[in-house]
C-alpha cells in the first residue's frame, strides 16, 4: 500500500498542496542564492584588490583534494536524484538507499574539507589577525584566506543542514511516508541539497581552479 | 443612527470566541489570530521606538548635556532606529493586515504555510529577545545602520543587536515566502491576476523585495558578526579589508528595505481611496504595475546613500538617475490616487484623513527625495538634519499615514466594532501637525547645517530644536488617544455590522469578525475589486 495525498483543509486540492510546497522552496533557494550572492560580490572586490595575493593563494590551496570533493558532492546528488526518480514509481527501499548514499557523501565531503581546514590551521593559513602562514606575504594574503573561510564555511554549515535533512527524508522513506502522490519533502530536499551541490560547483572553480 | 446599524449585532460564531483559551491563541494557525498577535507585537515595538524618539527630543532641548550623557544619547538613537524599522515599520503592514486579509482577499482559508506562519512570530519575538537583552546590557551606539570600522570595534553590545536583527530576518523571509505562495496557489474560483485587488498587488511586490533583500542584510550582518567576534578584518582598512564593501551590502538590503516600508503603504490607500471616494480607481493596472516596477528598480539604487562615501562619478551619476525612476513609478500611483478622489462623493471619514496625510507626507518626502538624489545638492545635505526629515517624511511619515488607515479601516472587519470617528479626526489632525511640527524644524536646520547624530548644537539653532521637540509631544498625545479609544472601542463600540463602509472589497464580503474558516462556503469572484460603478442600496458609513 501507498500512502494516498490528502491535502491540508485549507488547499483546494493535493496537486495545489505540491504546488505550493515546489513554489515555496524555489523561494527559499532565492533566498540562499541571495545570501551566498554577498560573499562572492566580496570575493570579487578584493581578487581585483589583490589580485597576486589571490593567485598566490588559489594555487596553495590543494587542488586534488578539491576535485575529489566536487566528484564526491555530485555523485551525492545522483544518487539523491535517483531517489526522487524511485519514490515517483513507488520503490521506497530504493529511495531510502539513495538517500542514505546522499547524506554519507556529505558526510565525507565534510570530512574532506576537515582534512583542508587542519592543514590550514597547522600552516597558519588563517583569516585576519591569525594569519602567519610564512610563504605568502604579499598585500591582502591575510584577505584570500578571509575569503576563503568565509565561502567555504558558510558552505560546508549548508552541506551539514543538507545532510541532516537527508538522513530524516532517508527515515521517513524507510517507513514507507512517499509515493508518487506524497514525494514533495523528497523533492524539496533533492532540490535544497542539489542547490549546495551547485554552489560548491562556483566555489571550487573561482577558488582552487583559475589563477 | 440608522436602521441597519440597529440591526447590526456581533456574529455568533468567529475567530475571536471559537476558542479562548491562551494556549488556542499561542498554537494557533489562524493567519487572522496570527495577523492580531503581530498587532499587539508591533504595537509594543511602536511604543518602545516612539520612547525613545521622545528621550532624544527632551535631550535636544538644549544644547550640551541636558540630562543624558552622550554616549547614553548615542546608545538611544541607534535604539530608536533599530526597533522602528525592524522591529516596527518592516514587518506592521505586511504582517498584521497582509496576514488577516491577504487569504480573506483572495478567497483562500489560510495562507500557503500555516505552520510557517505562526513559526514567523516566534522567530519575530527571539529577534526581539536578544536585541532587548543588549539593551539591558546598554545597548550599541552604532547607529541603526552599523557602519564599519566602528561597529566593528565598539565596546557596546553590539554583537547581540546583530544577532537579532539577524533572527528577525528570517521571520521577514517566512511572511514573504507565503505570501508570495499563497497569492499563486491559493486563488479562489474566478480570482485571476487582473482581479486581485490593489493591497495584495502591493504586498507581493513587497514580499519579492523581502525574500529577495532580506537574506544579504543577513549575511552583512552576520559577516558584521564575525569581523566583531574574531577580527577577520573583511571590512577593516587596517587588515587590507574595505569599509566601502559593507556600506554596498548594508544598503544592497537597506535602500529596497525603504520600499517594504512604504509599498504596503501604497497598497493600502490603493485599497481604500476608493471605498472613501465612492469611485473606480482611475488606472487599475496602472497601480498594479507601478508596485512591481518600485520593488524592481528600488534594487538599483543604493549608491545614493554613498554619494561621498568615495564612489566614483560615474556610480554616483547612475545610481542618482536610477533613484529618480522611482519617482517616475511614485507618481503614477501619486496622480491615480487624486484622479479617483476628483469628482467623487468623498467621505470624509479618519481613514480618508490619514489617506491625504498619506499623500501629502508621500509628495513633500519623495519631492525632498528627489533634491537629495541630485548629488551636487546632496553634497551640501549628507549627514544632516535634512535627510533625517527627508525619510522621516516619506518611510515614517507615509507608512506611519497607511498603517493608521488600515488600522481604522478595518477595525471594524478585524473586531466587529467600531471606533469614535469624532475622536478618530481630533486624533488624525494631532498626528499630522505633530509630525510637521517635528520635521520640518529639522528640514530647516538640516539646511542651516546641523549633523545628524549630534548630541550638541550651537545656540542658535535652539528655537527650531525645541519646537521639533514640542512637535514629537503632540505625536506622543495622538498616538496616546487612538490607543485609548481603540482599546474602549474593543469592549464597547457599537457592532459594525459586515460592511460599515459600503467598500467593494473582497473582505468585506465576510462578517466581521470573520468566521473562524474565513468564509460559509468558498466564495466565487465574477467582478473587478474596487467596483464602485452600480450602486449598492444598503451603503451606508460608520458614524
């Protein structure tokens, strides 16, 4: 048995109820585009402030490191895509296996960047008053690390909420709460942890990849 | 008294008595009770705000110290300003009448997201925690606005304000969210876009704004946070890091923050200038289009604020023209207002007062607005008193004129009863004198020189601060007499009966107060709102 969609009394039908739900995350997603919009208007300021500091410090960052978080990050997302596509046909063991896979990759993504971020810390590669990472003193190093903790850390808190929301979508799915009539929390997360996938995708470019 | 308002009586059944208890009220998803609760809560922020404005007044009746220490004058301005347009001119319109009529308008039992609704109040009164704890603990003397390197580095509690400034902004994003969703979804049978009336045209512009402004003065603020905290030095020129970058992001938010003050403004008298006018609106679309061409081009105008903050020319020249189109949209909306009052049988009840105020407050402050857009001008005028009259005029002024005509509008709708309407005008005519008796003292000696912010002046100009002194008293007693006759007006006003207006809108189609589900059964829009064309033979005005 699948659960059937019974709308909330106060919609005229499930299908308004769906819609509603799908037009109030697009929304939030603005809102988060918006909040991260800020932080790259920074980065952009002060790359063209210091510009050799910024090459310098892209290209002390660990690049590998980065690229097996990105292959990490979208095979996360396949497989939360995946779970979407299973709990629209109604399989959902399969949905929660996706899930689970989802939210275990944010779990190494953090993991990986943990690995980042302790190098960085032995180094002294810090933001502002900490900073006394020896081998880049030019002007506004101090700020790519800023910068850069900034983006990313606002980013991996993203991924940590995400990955929250995975494994809950993944318990429920193992409960049997989604059908192809009730699928709008897996949907509206898929869409949520797609969309920390897709900011990761404009980090890891502007920071680790160009010079 | 006429007949019907003999026959008029409180409806058996509504969303005021179907529960009573404190816990019906607390837990409730009822956009109605939460649209009340918003009320009170705005009321209070009103309140605080207001006391504040007041202390700064009595601290200005003369010059050097007159019985607050500067930095304790310091710490009250920037109090002021921070309750007043987080605490109470962002969220009053949108959250307490978009919340009870925007679901009643549109035919809809509720908003999109009950439970996110009723979450936005608390979030509301969290923000409202921290930012009254840094008050006990003295408070910021930042000034609302926050500017870098000094808030970065003041020894006042400014970390807490931050915080709660932050946390409020999500309740900002919560409303705006659904009310964007529920104008969507939630239409009921035959409400197309083009029949939507002129309120909710307003508020979904505002609620784009809120969703879309919202979170950057979020991330500003809690960037503001870690530069205090931990000295990243993001906005410290002493770390390489630039002040100019957090005065972009500030206003990035802050100036299209302007627009959530007044649009919902704009919608109100939108709706209601034709109920008072007895007439069609003028130009429907022309009102409707001109909200989403404010909420679009007030996103490009934030340099204004930064004209000598070391922007270049070029900036400062486009964002100068691009402030100016907002007049353009301004006064579409200014022209179909007074086209619909000519000719009408106007009513000239306190909401139509508060209308005219509105329009007056709304021309002087956006005509100023247009003076300080001119950057040659503007140069002469940044930082003084000028430009503190120039938006107390147009974003307190006219947003202060719209909520009172809201307020007295729909008392009726919203509690069954209605208010004196001869107290109603003595209090509108205090109010409006008051609020030129404070200001336009301030516009002269903005002119004459006088800084912002200062907590001493030179003797001369002592004339023009008392009487904007003496003009913020008779706001104070204004205010005191609509809170008086209202709060007797909830236990002892005469029933209103569903209509008292003979208004067109929507909402007035329900009792008043409204049944707990909003309508009998979903009611069905065959006609364009606003509709004043065949008469109605039951019209008859509250008196």
């Amino acid at each position: 048995m699948h659960p059937e969609a019974i709308a909330e009394s106060h919609f005229s039908s499930p299908e308004v109820q769906r819609h509603a739900a799908r037009l109030g995350m697009w929304a939030f997603l603005a809102t988060e585009i918006l909040l991260f919009a800020g932080l790259f208007v920074g980065y952009m300021e002060y790359r063209s402030l210091y510009h050799e500091s910024f090459v310098q410090g892209g290209k002390h960052l660990d690049a590998v490191l980065a690229t097996i978080e990105t292959a990490v990050l979208i095979t996360g997302s396949f497989a939360v895509a995946m779970a979407h596509h299973y709990t629209l046909s109604d399989r959902s063991g399969r949905a929660a296996v996706g899930l689970l896979i989802g939210a275990a990759t944010g779990i190494a993504f953090l993991a990986l960047h943990g690995v980042e971020y302790i190098t960085h810390f032995r180094e002294g590669a810090l933001p502002g008053k900490y900073y006394t990472f020896p081998e880049i003193r030019t002007a506004g190093a101090s700020m790519f690390f800023t910068v850069y903790f900034l983006l990313t850390g606002l980013h991996s808190l993203h991924v940590l909420a995400g990955t929250g929301v995975l494994v809950w979508l993944a318990a429920l799915a193992a409960r049997g709460t989604f059908s192809h009539q009730t699928y709008s929390a897996v949907e509206n997360g898929g869409l949520y942890w797609h969309l920390v996938d897709l900011i990761w995708i404009f980090l890891y470019p502007l920071l680790y990849l160009i010079s | 008294m006429s007949p019907s308002a003999v026959e008029a009586a409180l409806p058996a059944r509504s969303y005021l008595n179907a529960e009573t208890t404190l816990r019906s009220w607390l837990l409730t998803t009822d956009h109605k009770r939460i649209g009340v609760m918003y009320l009170v809560l705005i009321l209070i922020s009103l309140f605080v705000g207001g006391m504040f404005a007041l202390l700064l007044r009595f601290e200005l009746l003369t010059p050097g110290p007159t019985y607050i220490d500067a930095i304790t004058y310091n710490r009250f301005f920037t109090l002021h300003g921070i309750v007043m347009v987080w605490f109470f001119l962002i969220p009053s319109i949108p959250s307490v009448f978009g919340n009870f009529f925007l679901p009643i308008m549109l035919g809809a039992r509720d908003v999109a997201f009950p439970r996110l609704n009723l979450a936005s109040v608390y979030i509301y009164l969290i923000g409202a925690a921290f930012t009254l704890a840094a008050m006990i603990h003295g408070g910021a003397d930042t000034g609302w606005t926050f500017y870098t390197p000094y808030s970065s580095t003041t020894a006042t509690t400014v970390t807490p304000v931050l915080l709660g400034i932050f946390i409020l902004g999500f309740s900002t994003i919560l409303t705006g969210i659904n009310f964007i969703v529920t104008v969507h979804t939630m239409r009921g049978p035959g409400q197309t876009w083009m029949r939507l009336p002129l309120f909710v045209w307003a508020i979904y512009g505002t609620s784009i704004i809120q969703v879309l402004a919202t979170p950057v003065l979020g991330l500003t603020l809690l960037l503001l946070f870690v530069e205090h905290a931990f000295k990243f030095g993001l906005f410290d020129p002493a770390r390489g890091g630039d002040p100019l970058l957090f005065q972009h992001l500030f206003w990035f938010y802050s100036h299209p923050a302007v627009y959530i003050m007044i649009l919902p403004g704009m919608g109100v008298i939108s709706e209601t200038v034709s109920c008072f006018a007895r007439k069609n609106i003028l130009s429907y679309k022309a009102v409707a289009y001109s909200s989403l061409g404010i909420a679009f081009v007030g996103f490009f105008t934030w340099g204004h604020h930064m004209f000598v903050s070391g922007q270049s020319n070029f900036d400062s020249g486009a964002f100068g023209v691009l402030s100016m189109f907002v007049a353009i949209f301004t006064s579409i909306k200014v022209f179909t207002w007074v086209g619909t009052m000519y000719g009408g049988a106007i009513a000239f009840k306190t909401p139509f007062a508060y209308i005219c105020g509105f329009l007056y407050f709304l021309v002087f402050g956006g005509m100023t607005g247009i003076a300080v857009a001119t950057i040659s001008l503007d140069v002469h005028w940044h930082d003084t008193y000028f430009v503190v009259a120039h938006f107390h005029f147009i974003m307190v002024g006219a947003s202060l004129m719209a909520f009172l005509a809201a307020l007295h509008y729909w008392f009726p709708k919203m509690f069954g009863r209605t208010y004196p309407e001869g107290w109603g005008l003595v209090s509108a005519s205090l109010i409006i004198l008051g609020f030129n008796a404070t200001f336009i003292p301030q516009f002269l000696l903005g002119n004459m020189g006088m800084p912002r912010r200062y907590y001493n002046y030179p003797e001369k100009f002592q004339t023009l601060h008392v009487a904007s002194s003496a003009g913020a008293t008779l706001l104070f007693f204004g205010f005191l007499i609509i809170f008086i006759y209202l709060v007797i007006a909830l236990k002892y006003g005469q029933p209103a009966g569903d209509n008292p207006w003979g208004s067109r809108g929507f909402e007035w189609n329900t009792s008043s107060p409204p049944l707990p589900q909003n309508f009998e059964k979903t009611p069905v829009f065959e006609g364009q709102p606003h509709d004043y064309s065949t008469p109605v033979l039951e019209v008859s005005h509250a008196s």
